[in-house]
C-alpha cells in the first residue's frame, strides 16, 4: 500500500499500490509531484499572502501546513506553537495531522516526527492524502466519485475531439491534446485547436499551461518537458492539475448536468417511439402472414392420388416444422415487446401506447385462434383424404379384379347359349345338353353373388367421388346388362330344350354325376383362387391374426378337398374305361360339362402355388403390425410422460408467480432456471415429433397406449414457452418498476399479499371489485356514491387502459408505487431547461446544439414554438412549448 496515500472511512477513494515504504519515489515522478504539489499549496497560500519554495523545508515547523488546511477548509485550527524547537515543531504537525484525520481520513504510516526531519516521501504523501480530501473527494459526476468522477468528467467533456482518449491519468495526457480539449470546451475564444498537432506535443502541452495561468487562475503545475521526457508522467500530479480544471470550469459542470437530464427523458421518449415503430411493424408483418396462411389450410381442393395427397402432408409437416415456430417466437416477442413499452410508458407518466386499429395484442391473438382452427381442421381433412383415397384403391383393384374374373367366365357364355346344335342330335344328346345347360345355370346361381359384389363396389367409389368413376360405372354397367342378357337366353335355351327333352332320354349318369361334382368343386377351386388373390387392408394387429386364422382354417380343408378332386376324376376315368370297354362314340368329350380333368388339376395346381404365397403375404402383414404396435407403444410411453411433465411445469410456473418466496430477483432467477430445464427439454419434443412423423408414415390413425396426441403435446409445448416466457417479463417490469419507483422489498411483499389475499380464483389477475375492495382494505376512501365511483372509474382507467375488465399485479405494482414515487416530472425537466436559459425566458438553437447531442438537440427543436416575446432573440424557442408537447396542458 503507498505510504502517503490515505483511505477515508467513507470509502470515497480506493487505496492504490504505486509504491513500498522501503522503494524509492522514480525521480522524475518525484520531480513532477514537487512541482505540482508546490504550485497547488501556493495558489491557496498566496489567498492569506505567503507561498512556499521547498516543500519538504517550508512545512517542517507546521505553521505554513496548519495555514495551508485553514484557507482550503475555511475553518479555524487550534492555536500553533510559536516555539522554534523540535517538540513545538511536532506539536504543530500532529495539530494539523488531526484536523486532516478528524475530516474522515485515515492516515497511514504518516507520522509528525517525519515531516518535521524534512522526509520528502512522507511530506508528499500527506500533501497528496491533502489534495484527495480537499480537492478531488467532492468531485461527483454520474453516480460516480473521486477519482473516477473525475476521470468520467474528462471522458464526457473531451469525446467531441478527435485524437483524444482519455483512459487514464498518465499517458492519455502526454500529447497534450486532452487539456487543450477541456480548455476549448469550456472557453472555445482562448484555443484555436483546429491548428493543434498530435506530433507536437510540447507546444500543445505550453499552450494549455500558459492560457489556463493567464485565464483560468489556474497556476503552471506541470514542466511540459518533464510529460513529454517521461515514458508515464506521475498520475498524482496529472490528477491534482486537472483537479483544478474541474472547480475552475465548476458552474459549467452545473449546465451539463441539466442537459443530461434532459438527455435522460428525451433518450427514454425516444426509445419509447422507436418501440412503438417495432410493435406496428411486427404485427402487421405476423397478422400478414397469417391472412396469407389460413386461405391455404382452409384450401379443401382434393387430389386423385395418394402421392398427391402424400405430398400436401409433407407440405404441411414442413410448415409445422419449419415456418410455424418462428411465428411462435414472433408473437412470444410482440406480446414482451408491447408489455415492456408498456411498463416504461406507465413509469415516464406516459399515455398508455394504444396500437393501430386491427393489431391490438387481442386482435393478434384472435387470427392466431382462427390459425390454429384452421390448422386443425386442416390436418384432419388431410388424414380423413388419405384414409379415403387408400380405401378406393382398394376398392378400385378389387373392382377390376372381380370384373376380371367374372369377365373372364362369361366369354363365350352367349356365343353358347345362342347353339342349336340340339336341333339335329340324338336324344342322348339332347339329354347330355339339357344336362349341360343345367350346370351352367348352377354356375350362374353361383356367379350371381358376384356380380352383386361388383356392382355393390362400383357403388361404394361413386360414394366416395373415386376420379375414375364414370369408367368403372361403364364397366360395371356392361356387367349388368351382359348378365341380364345371359339370364334370359339361358331361360329362353332351357325352354328349348325342354322342349326337346320328351323326344330324348338317354343320358348317361356318370358324366352327369361328373358334371354335378365338378361344376361345385371347380367353384370352390375359383373362389378359393379369388380369396387367396384377394387383396386386404389391415390396422391392428388382431385384424391381421383374424385372418391368419381363417387362412389356418381354409388349409385345414385342403385334405378333403383332394379327396374330392381325386373322387371326381374317378369318375372320368371310369367313364373313360366304360367308353373304351364299350366302344360307345362319345367324341371323346363330356356332354354336360365344359369342365376337364386337366382344367380341374391346373386350378388345383393353381390354389396349391397360392396357398404360400398367401402365407407369405400373411406373414409379412403381421410383421408390419407387429412393428406399428412397437412405434404405437414407443410413442404412448413418451407421451404419457411428456403431456403431464408439461402440465406439471405450467402449475409449477403458476405458483412461482403468486407466492413470495425471496425477493423478485429470487424469482427471476428460478424462473429462467425453470426456462433452461425446459429448453433443455426440446430434444425430448423433437424425438416425439420423429416417433409421430415414424407413425403418419405408416399410416397408424389410432393408439390405444395413450389418450395424448402429437397436437396436444404441441399445443402444451408452445403455451408452456408463452407462458414463461410471458412469467419472466411480468417479473422483469416488477423490478424495473420498483427500482424505478424505489419500492422496497418489503413493500413489494405487501402489495402481493394484498393482490393475492383478494386474489379468490388465483388466476394472477383482480376483477373490478375485487381490486376494489383490495383499494378500500389499503385505506382508499371509495365509496358507492356517484363521487366515489367517479373516483374508481379514473383509478380503472390507469390500472386497465385498455379496458379489458381485469388488473393485473404489474398495474397494481404501477398504481400503488405513482402514489408515493419521485419520478422525473415536467417540472424538473422544465428546471433543466431553465438552468440552460439562464435569465433569459427563451433558449436559442445555438444553445440547445451546445449542450445537448445532435439527435435529442434537434428532437427538442422540432417540438418548441418560437419565441415571440419582447425581449426576443435570432433563433429564440419557448421552452414552455416543449412540455406541452411531451406532457399535455395538465402538467405545466
């Protein structure tokens, strides 16, 4: 610590550690401080008529020292010793050492023995803890003190030049462009400083001394040789001379303070406007985007295919993903940005900011609602449009696979039914054709379902507006038409033929029996074709194992359906032997069936090839499920997790913002350590939003593993970022209004038990008569006579600007602290303006340009009226008009 350094009870210095006790002073600072010291102690000696020449010499018998602390303190020392001796030399320094101690300073290792044996270490020292006390303590600029007041004063009064930096009390001094800036700033007459070098530092040095001796009555302290020679000239002498700059241009200090005042008010309205500029911007911008965004969720246009269907679900995931949570953000910040220009409008005395019509925060809110229904609606349109586009291609390849097959059997049916070849064959023949003609009418009955299913199906796409409709109708009408035709000539043949059959009776029964075996069991064979080509549409995993079951059901058949295969080709073959045993002229077919051995082998080829390809397609389906049940399970364990943390965070956020546990700071911080856990908790959300895009994928519309869905998550996601969000600012307006308007802690406590006791429902907010009881209960004389409703109205119309029938705690917080705080008021700005005006009843443009910073100089200008009155100056304002405009009438 620096032996001659001192550190005052109150704090208003901080000690520094230039130099040890047992180091020697550098020379040349040593040299700079003699200097400046002497020079400092003379210009208050020569005040009672005497000066000093050797420091160290002339204040060793104590009597130039105790004059000295008499004409810098203006107070009166206790009675010296006249006495040449050493005792009355010490008593004299120990009566000024403790008039300097008994002004609050604490002197270190500074005794009178030293000063009276001519120290020069310690005789510097006391003189320096002198001029600290004395000189630079009481300096104050900006809530700061000492030596940094000092140093800020430097900075503000020199930053209008070029090449100066004030950052210290040495080097920043060297050229000395620094003390010619404050020279000019205060007295521009005295320097030209436009002629000034920065390489010529000695004649900028003796310019500053020589007109601050000549003009200022400021003595030459400083050598400028000894800055210039000096790689770090003495920060104690730098600061004692500029010191001295400081009381000598003192009353100017006075005007700059006004003019930062008003700089203060006019940087808050300013900033206030551009606020209000951002809002307007902002919201016009995200209601813009949301017109432009409900039009295309409401667009209902449907498309014909599943990729096209596909790809507007894509689309929509993208807008979900991408462009919608950046809009969140936007109206997370708008709704910040309008609370906080709120709160600083209430704390300047600020009309409350009323936004252009249509962007009001409940406006914004209502279009976000309506964006949301829309997108609601629009993700259901879209999952009901692909469910009914799936099931008409279903549809659709069942149709064609059915017209296919019934196309298939009835070629050649007419070309049939039209013969008559039974007008010259035998009566075996004619029996063998009737026969015939009767198993052709079992195999119509039996295609009869069929064509019932084709035209039930047809039905079914025209239901759901299949696109290709007009030509399935086509097809399914030629079906019907060609079926009634086949139903009455098959009747208008059998009438033929029954008609021949008395002429005719032979027939032979084991190609009827084959006939009537085979006509049945090649149904089956077909039908059992048709099932296992049949294409099918599953969901759960039950659906797939109920047909696994029916496929497991129909192999079991499979056996008895060989032994009826081989049972009806017994039967040709037996007809086979009795043709050949009895050389009977069968031209080698069956007359009552068009159905061959080898056909019936090729379909039971045919249904054995199909039966594993229908297991593998079984097998495949249930791996399928099996999988969609794992992703269904995946998603409900997340959900279940994720849908009551989020609930669980918003009451937690809930109570953090009524309860009084520490001060506000306290809850701010648990706030925003609740606002990272939550952030934190993203990924979790973007994994369940994976999980969710896994299951749209494949197609799974339902989960029986969680009542919570992708939307519900989402909806409770963003509230719960709304929401702390919205929490963190309420608290941060908490505490810019008590800090603004001084409210303690334990004030603040008050007002919320009070907002809270009469806060019933707890929902953060008062009705009208609940606040007002909390008005009556905190001794406010309102009654319910029309004077005390009057009353309660103009208190309403402070704490609800906006009329919204509700108080909350920050406009509680803005009403109760308006009551008793001291705010910067029209009156104080108008004193402001009144210590620039001087005597004057105006203030010219000269002036304002002066003492205020371009921008809030011309903001002032451009809000005052001229000045018209008698004594009227070039460029005269009434600064009366200025308060008119920023405050109103009521304020003047």
């Amino acid at each position: 610590m620096d032996h001659y350094d001192s550190q005052q009870t109150n704090d208003y210095m901080q000690p520094e550690e230039d130099w040890d006790r047992d180091l020697l002073l550098d020379p040349a600072w040593e040299k700079q401080q003699r200097k400046t010291f002497t020079a400092w102690c003379n210009s208050h000696l020569r005040k009672a008529g005497t000066q000093i020449e050797n420091i160290e010499e002339d204040f060793r018998d104590g009597l130039k020292l105790m004059l000295l602390l008499e004409v810098i303190s203006g107070e009166r020392l206790a009675k010296p010793e006249r006495g040449k001796m050493r005792v009355h030399k010490i008593s004299n320094v120990n009566k000024a050492l403790d008039f300097i101690a008994s002004k609050g300073v604490k002197l270190v290792s500074i005794g009178a023995e030293e000063i009276v044996d001519g120290n020069a270490k310690m005789t510097l020292g006391m003189i320096w803890t002198i001029i600290l006390r004395f000189a630079i303590q009481d300096i104050s600029v900006e809530e700061t003190s000492a030596k940094e007041g000092l140093l800020l004063w430097c900075q503000r009064k020199t930053a209008p030049y070029k090449n100066v930096n004030i950052q210290n009390f040495h080097i920043s001094w060297k050229d000395g462009l620094g003390f010619c800036a404050l020279i000019h700033r205060h007295r521009p007459e005295l320097i030209d400083y436009g002629k000034l070098r920065k390489d010529d530092p000695l004649t900028n040095l003796n310019t500053a001394f020589d007109v601050a001796e000549k003009y200022l009555d400021i003595p030459k302290m400083l050598d400028a040789e000894d800055i210039v020679g000096t790689a770090r000239p003495d920060e104690k002498a730098i600061m004692t001379y500029v010191s001295s700059f400081y009381h000598a241009f003192s009353g100017a200090q006075k005007a700059e303070t006004a003019a930062n005042r008003i700089c203060k008010v006019l940087a808050v309205n300013q900033e206030n406007e551009q606020l209000m500029e951002d809002y307007e911007k902002l919201a016009s911008d995200l209601l813009e985007w949301i017109r432009r965004t409900i039009p295309w969720l409401e667009n209902r246009a449907p498309e014909n295919t599943m990729q096209a269907m596909q790809q507007k679900l894509e689309d929509f995931r993208d807008y979900r993903r991408l462009h919608k949570p950046p809009k969140v953000q936007e109206k997370c910040q708008l709704e910040i940005n309008f609370n906080t220009l709120q709160t600083k409008l209430r704390l300047s005395n600020r009309p409350a900011f009323m936004p252009s019509e249509g962007r009001m925060v409940s406006d914004i809110n209502s279009a976000w609602g309506c964006l949301e229904q829309a997108e609601k609606g629009y993700e259901e349109w879209l999952l009901n449009e692909i469910r009914r586009l799936e099931r008409l291609d279903h549809l659709a390849e069942k149709f064609r696979q059915k017209a296919s097959i019934h196309e298939a059997w009835t070629d050649g049916k007419e070309a049939m039914l039209q013969q008559k070849d039974y007008e010259t064959a035998t009566l075996s023949e004619i029996k063998a054709l009737l026969k015939k003609h009767e198993a052709f009418e079992s195999d119509l009955a039996a295609h009869q379902d069929r064509v019932e299913q084709i035209a039930a199906i047809a039905q079914e796409l025209n239901e759901l507006d299949y696109y290709d409709s007009p030509s399935v109708n086509a097809r399914c009408q030629k079906i019907c038409d060609q079926w009634d035709n086949l139903g009455a000539l098959t009747q208008k043949r059998r009438e033929a033929l029954e008609r021949t059959e008395k002429l005719l009776e032979t027939i032979d029964q084991l190609y009827l029996e084959y006939a009537k075996r085979a006509a049945p069991f090649n149904n089956w064979m077909e039908g059992a074709m048709e099932d296992l080509q049949d294409t099918f549409i599953v969901h759960t995993i039950e659906e797939i194992q109920g047909l696994t079951t029916a496929h497991e059901q129909f192999k079991a058949t499979l056996p008895d359906a060989d032994k009826e295969r081989l049972a009806i080709l017994g039967i040709h073959n037996e007809v086979t032997k009795i043709v050949q045993t009895y050389h009977v002229n069968m031209a080698g077919t069956n007359p009552y069936t068009t159905i061959t051995p080898q056909e019936i082998n090729g379909k039971w080829d045919h249904v054995r090839q199909l039966v594993p390809r229908r297991d593998q397609a079984l097998t495949e389906e249930h791996t399928r499920q099996q999988h969609n049940e794992r992703l269904r399970k995946q998603f409900g364990a997340q959900a279940n997790v994720i849908g009551p943390w989020i609930q669980t965070k918003m009451e937690e956020i809930g109570r953090i913002s009524i309860e009084m546990h520490g001060t506000l700071e306290d809850q701010l911080s648990h706030l925003r350590q609740y606002e990272k856990s939550i952030v934190n908790y993203k990924p979790k959300i973007d994994q369940l939003e994976g999980d969710h895009q896994l299951i749209q994928e494949a197609l799974i519309f339902d989960n029986k593993h969680t009542n919570y869905t992708m939307e519900h998550i989402r909806v409770g996601w963003e509230q719960l970022l709304t929401t702390i969000a919205r929490t963190i600012n309420e608290v941060e307006n908490q505490i810019l209004t008590r800090d603004a308007k001084g409210i303690s802690q334990e004030q603040m406590n008050e007002f919320r038990a009070s907002f809270n006791h009469f806060d019933r429902d707890h929902s953060g907010t008062l009705g009208p008569e609940e606040f007002k009881a909390c008005l009556i209960s905190l001794g406010y004389d309102i009654g319910n006579d029309p004077q005390g409703e009057a009353e309660f109205a103009r208190i309403m119309s402070i704490v609800d600007p906006n009329r919204l029938g509700v108080v909350t705690f920050q406009a509680f917080i803005d009403f109760m602290s308006r009551e008793t705080a001291d705010t910067d008021t029209a009156d104080q700005v108008m004193a402001s303006f009144k210590i620039l005006a001087g005597d004057k009843n105006y203030i010219t443009v000269d002036e304002l340009r002066r003492e205020l910073p371009p921008d809030q100089a011309e903001y002032c200008i451009a809000r005052m009226a001229p000045y018209t009155g008698p004594d009227a100056a070039p460029g005269a304002l009434d600064y009366m008009s200025f308060s008119t405009a920023l405050y109103g009438e009521s304020d003047l």
